[in-house]
C-alpha cells in the first residue's frame, strides 16, 4: 500500500506503539536482500517517521528498570575491557539514547567520559540534560568537528529505514580506530523460527531485522574490522515473558504474576566494530 496518504498515516499512528497492537502483531512485508538483510520496500517517510517517533513513553520494554539496568550491566562488561582498555576518557556518542540509563551506566564506571546522546523522542531530552553534554534530535545536527571514540546503538539500525546512509553519517563522526557497538534482533534466532509471523520484532518500528551475517556484510562493505558478534543476556521477570508469550501464541492476553527474574539469551545479539580509516 502507499503508506504517505493521510488516511493510512492515520491507521499506521493506531498501531505504532499501541496496546492495539498487543494481540495483533502488525508489521508491513518483509523482502530478502541478496545480502541476506530482511527489509521493508515501502516505509513511511521522513517527516511521518519524526511525528510517530516524537512523543512516546521510554523504551523499557520488561516494565522492570532494575531488570533493564541489569541487562544493559551485561551490555557494558562486553565492550569495558576493549574499548576502554587504553583510556577511560572517551567521547562517547549514543545513538537512541532513550532515558539515558546505558550512558549513565557508563559515567559511573568511567566519569572522564564526555557524553553526548541522540534522541528523536522529545520527552527523554530532560532526563538526558542531567548526563549528556548535549543532546540532538538527530545525526544531522552534530557539526562535522565533533568525533567520537565510540558510538553506541541499542536497538537502533533495526529502526532505521535508509540504513546505509545512516551508517555512513555516524562513520564520519567516528575518530579513526574507533568502536561502534550495537544491539539488534536475530531474525536467525531459535525463537523467531519458533514464533515465525507471531515474532515480536517483526514490527510496524522494524523496517529492517538483521542476522549476525548481514549484520558483518554491512560493516565489512563499510570498511569496518569485526571485534566480536555474540548473543546477548537479557533479564525479564518471569511472568512477563509468560504474558507475552501467550499473547504471541494465543493472541491472548494473561497477567501473570512477576514470578521471580531470569537471564536469558532470547533472540538478540551484540556486535562491536572498529573503524579501519
């Protein structure tokens, strides 16, 4: 369908970020690349995308801040030794920023640290003010004198619809033997083969969803060197993945109990990559 008249702008803003969408799974198709990266041929536009995106809740998808703090915990202990094996004074740039609870995580380990966040959505920009150095709403507004040691993505480039672009923007902001480090789903996963159509990334927000080999060939035809791809931890009350199995299976909702919490490796994986030049 063509997505930019208003009336299907109107349905797409429904099921966005919508508990409408709980039961529904609603997500536009998705086509192969010869590279092996799943992708949407038609997306919503810019200006679309900046409304949709531009006031929501934050992003802590268990509901639980300490399980998500747990979880990013994790995220940092892969990348702490290699990134800031040399010097713990970086500039540090992260793409997607949300509440800013892994830059956080990062300024009480390494307080030399300069931080900076990109974050489209306007109601996180207070919370970030109080860690950041400055906040942008996006990639563009940073001047081309600024370059960063690192830049982080969490849940980002599966977001993005004109992806290789956005690499190349964030790689001219990246110093030489600098890092970028991601999160993204694994379309590859065991969960998304058992879930198929039911998986939740398969999202109406994802108009790309990776596997670690299309992960590589983007970064490699980027003239990127791989420090590691590797599956990830996340912690999640059990009950919460209870429900949303459920509601994945059975199109049914159940509140269960919190239970007691978990660390799983559920269908996500972790990449960290240094700029050749």
């Amino acid at each position: 369908p063509d997505l930019n008249p208003e009336g299907n702008n109107e349905i797409i803003q429904k099921y966005w970020s919508s508990a409408e969408n709980d039961n529904k799974n609603i997500f536009f198709p998705y086509s192969r690349c010869k590279c092996g990266l799943l992708y949407n041929k038609i997306y919503p536009d810019d200006k679309s995308l900046n409304n949709l995106y531009s006031n929501q809740p934050d992003n802590v998808i268990s509901g639980d801040i300490s399980l998500d703090l747990k979880t990013k915990k994790e995220y940092l202990s892969q990348i702490d030794k290699i990134v800031f094996k040399n010097s713990s004074k970086l500039k540090i740039l992260e793409v997607g920023a949300d509440n800013g609870s892994f830059l956080k995580l990062i300024k009480e380990r390494h307080t030399d640290c300069e931080l900076y966040a990109i974050e489209p959505n306007n109601n996180m920009h207070k919370k970030l003010e109080e860690i950041t150095e400055k906040n942008f709403n996006n990639i563009d507004e940073i001047g081309n004198e600024i370059k960063f040691d690192l830049i982080i993505a969490i849940h980002v480039f599966d977001h993005i619809p004109n992806l290789i672009d956005f690499l190349k923007k964030i790689g001219r902001k990246l110093k030489k033997g600098g890092y970028i480090y991601g999160i993204v789903h694994d379309e590859k996963s065991i969960m998304a083969k058992i879930l198929g159509k039911r998986w939740p990334a398969y999202s109406l927000q994802h108009p790309h969803v990776f596997n670690p080999n299309s992960i590589n060939y983007l970064f490699e035809s980027l003239n990127y060197d791989k420090n590691f791809i590797t599956k990830t931890i996340n912690f999640f009350n059990l009950g919460f993945l209870l429900q949303n199995l459920f509601t994945a299976i059975f199109k049914t909702k159940i509140n269960f109990p919190s239970f007691f919490p978990i660390g799983l490796k559920l269908g996500n994986f972790s990449f960290l990559y240094k700029k050749q030049n």
